[in-house]
C-alpha cells in the first residue's frame, strides 16, 4: 500500500503543467491549463521592474514544476528588417546580433537574435532582445524547477487569429496613444507601422472623423503594400481595438475600405493581451524562439525526483546485497555444522582407534627382548657370510690369483718365486731397473684378485750391471693371523 501511494505521487509530480506568460511595458500576464478552463492572472509593473512584477506574479499563482512560454511585447523586443545577411541556421543566433549592430543601441554581445526570411523579395525579419531579461527569467523559472520552453514576440503571436494561408492586417491599439498596423502574410510579419494621431480607447464611442482617419491610414499601408508584393495581396483586416464597438466599426471601415474587415473569431470574450497569452499555450511551433539553453543560470543537477529515484535504486540494491548476504550465510552456517558433525564423529572414531591401540602395544620388556634376538641374528648373518666367504676361497683356491699374475707378465720383469697364503703373497723376481718393479706392481690395480693384495716392504739387490734382485711381502692382517 505503501508503495502503491508512493508511485502515485511520482506520477502525479511528473504531470507537468503548461503556462504561459506575457511581459509588457505596464503589465506581466499568466495563463495556466486548469482541469476545466483556463486560469489567468496579471500584475501591474510599478517602476519599470518587469522581472519584479513577474515575480510576484509567479509566487503568488505557486508556479512549480511547469512548462513555461513566454511573449514579449513591444517594448521589450525590436523587430528590424534588413537586408538577406545570407546567414545558415546554425549560425544565425551567434552571427545575426552583429548583423544588427547598426539598428540597436544595445552591444551585440548583449542580445539574442532571431528571424526569418520576410515576404517582401531579398529582406530578411530580425527580432532581437535583452539577453539579460530573458536569463534573469530563465533563472527564476529554474528556482521554481520550471522549464523555459520558448520566447516569442507579440508580432507574430498575432498570427494566431489571422489565416496563415493568406496575407491580413491586424489594427490593434498601441497603450502610450495610436494604433499598431501589423501585416502578416501566411504567418510572417512582413509589415508594421504605428499611428500616433489616432487614439480609440477601450469603452469610448468612435467619431466618424476618428474613422474616416483611420480608415484613410489603412488604405494608405495597402496602397503600399500592394506595390511591394505583386504576387499577393491583403485579403482582409482584423480589427482588435478591446473595445465593444469593434464589430460596429469594422462594418464602418469595411464600407469605407475596398478589402473585408473583421474582428478576431479566437477567444472573442477575452481582450488582447490575454487573447495573446492564451494563445501561447496551444502546443504550435513557433516562427522565431528567441531563448537558448544555458542562456541563464544552470539548473541544480540534484533534484527531489533525483534524490527520490537514487535512494529507490539503492534501498534495492541494499536489499539485494543483504538478502544475498543472508543466503550465503545461512548455506555456510548449514555448511559449518555438517563439517562440525563429520569433526564430531571423526574425533570419536579417533579415540576408539587409540583406545584399541593401546591395547595392543607390546610391553618394554617383550621391546627388549625383540632387540636382543634382532642383534644375535645380525651377528650370527655376520658369521655365516664370513663361513661362506672362508668356504668359497677354499674351494676356488689361488687359480684367480695366478691367473691375474700371467696377465700381469712385462718384459722388464721375470718372476723366479712365489709363495701365497691366505693371507700372504710373497714374490721374488729379477727386474731391469728400478723404476719396473713399482710400475709393475701398480698394474695389479686393474687385476681382480691382486688388487686384494697389499704389500707391506719391497727390497732390491743388485744381481749383476744388468738385473736387479727384488722381493715383495704382502701386509699380514695380525687379527686374521691370531684367529687361525
């Protein structure tokens, strides 16, 4: 249920709400979409502050979180025609003020520029505007988390009640005294002109003198407008003048005019200006948008929906996070306590194991005994090799020794005796020179059974010039010797 009022809220705080406003010289007006009809509001401007005015205006209505357009009047903007400056679309809004230089007193650098290509052959219609004004009301709609939409001006917001198939007149009153002579031919201004002798306020009776003048201005700005556009020509005027004779006196213009004169079939119960800004609220493209982004102050990056949506997104994954967190470790807790009942049981398994264990561990004095047998068995393995050992010499005798002593035979050597033993071997010979006997003697090394022979003493006599007497004793092993 919660939540269920929670998304109705978001939803019924994302219906933006569209309004529109009207800066004039004297007065800011607004216009708010209601359920039912159309509310509107106005403010009077004291002290030429317009920004001031349309402050209250603002506070006062609660403006919040809407779609915001806004007209300007005649004061407030300067409509120029000039010369084709043969600008591209995506230049004019940096390149037109500069165009415009020469017409207005602000700097260039000081103004947004719009306009379009105008009806009248090779001229183009500039309108230009504070670029102050337009920022100061950009930031006070982003403070009340507005969106500014579009500006557009009151000359070609007239289009609205005019046939933008064809080209008409609208006669409106000019509030300082006059009349405004605006042509617009198929919804682009091409023509205006003001007329400060005549003077029709709203609730006063019209002369015919009064309209006899103003009948003679019209047919004048035709005439004229007749030889700049050959190709088409006014169709009709309208007349909004706020005044409760307007339909009299467009049947008495019409009489003295040679083209039809109407009042305006939109929003006939309302006067001008708020025929003006009710207009704007009607979801049609305008001509010129004079309002650029990032014209004003920037809007705050954290919004309440922002916020609201940040702290949805993380309750969820928090949520996500901690219901994860409790699944894992509710799995190592199932997970802990198998393990701690396998520990359990191997532990009980263990002691049994030890148990029995001990129970079969032999005693010190069986341990002892089991050495001493081990001992006498290595000592009498000992004995039988040493048997077997005595036994296979005996029965192989000396063959291998002698045989090892053919082999060893060098000319440099002649062997007269030799006598051998177990454990003895004892040579005597006759050698060429000294040097034979031991190189003689180390050869034995590469001889199976001589290498078991050590000498212990070698002598040498001289026999004659030529031969030497020589005689080798083999070291006796006096442990051997004392066994036999």
């Amino acid at each position: 249920m919660l939540s269920f009022s929670l998304v109705k809220r978001l939803l019924a705080r994302s219906e933006r709400q569209q309004v529109s406003l009207a800066v004039f010289g004297d007065q800011v007006l607004l216009a708010q979409t209601g359920k039912v009809t159309t509310h509107l509001d106005k403010e009077e401007i004291s002290g030429g502050d317009a920004f001031a005015a349309l402050s209250r205006l603002i506070e006062r209505n609660d403006l919040h979180k809407a779609d915001v357009s806004v007209v300007l009047g005649r004061s407030h903007y300067h409509a120029i025609l000039i010369d084709d400056p043969g600008l591209a679309s995506e230049d004019l809004y940096s390149a037109l003020p500069f165009k415009l230089k020469d017409f207005i007193s602000e700097s260039p650098l000081d103004v947004v520029a719009d306009g379009f290509e105008s009806p009248l052959s090779g001229r183009f219609q500039a309108m230009a505007a504070s670029k102050s004004l337009l920022a100061d009301i950009d930031s006070l709609l982003q403070r009340r988390r507005c969106k500014l939409k579009l500006v557009t001006v009151e000359d070609l917001q007239l289009a609205r009640w005019t046939d933008e198939q064809s080209t008409e007149m609208v006669v409106s009153n000019i509030i300082s005294g006059g009349v405004q002579l605006t042509v617009l031919s198929e919804g682009k201004l091409c023509f205006q002109r003001q007329v400060r002798g005549i003077n029709f306020q709203p609730g006063q009776r019209f002369s015919e003198q009064g309209i006899d003048e103003l009948a003679l201005e019209v047919q004048r700005s035709v005439d004229y407008l007749s030889s700049q556009m050959r190709h088409t020509q006014i169709r009709g005027i309208i007349l909004d003048l706020d005044s409760e004779c307007d339909q009299t006196l467009a049947l008495s213009l019409s009489s003295r005019l040679t083209v039809s004169v109407r009042i305006p079939d939109f929003e006939v119960s309302l006067n001008h200006r708020e025929r003006l800004v009710v207009s704007l609220l009607a979801d049609v493209e305008p001509l010129i948008n004079l309002h650029r982004v990032g014209m004003g102050q920037k809007p705050p990056w954290l919004t309440f929906e922002k916020m609201l949506a940040i702290w949805a997104v993380t309750m969820f994954l928090l949520s996500v996070v901690f219901a994860y967190q409790q699944w894992e470790l509710t799995d190592a807790s199932r997970s802990l306590l198998a393990r701690a009942e396998q520990l359990k049981d191997l532990q009980t398994t263990s002691q049994d194991l030890t148990s029995k264990l001990s129970l079969r561990a032999p005693s010190e004095e069986k341990q002892r005994q089991l050495a001493q047998l081990k001992r006498e068995m290595a000592d009498s393995e000992q004995t039988l090799d040493a048997v077997a050992s005595h036994d296979k010499a005996s029965l192989e005798g000396f063959a291998g020794l002698f045989r090892d002593l053919s082999a060893a035979v060098r000319k440099d050597i002649s062997v007269q005796e030799v006598h051998v033993a177990p454990d003895s071997l004892d040579i005597k010979g006759l050698a060429s020179s000294p040097d034979a006997v031991p190189a003689w003697v180390t050869e034995f090394q590469t001889h199976r059974y001589l290498s078991q022979r050590a000498f212990e003493s070698m002598t040498l006599d001289r026999k004659s010039d030529q031969l030497l007497e020589f005689s080798l004793k083999t070291q006796r092993d006096v442990n051997k010797v004392a066994g036999k």
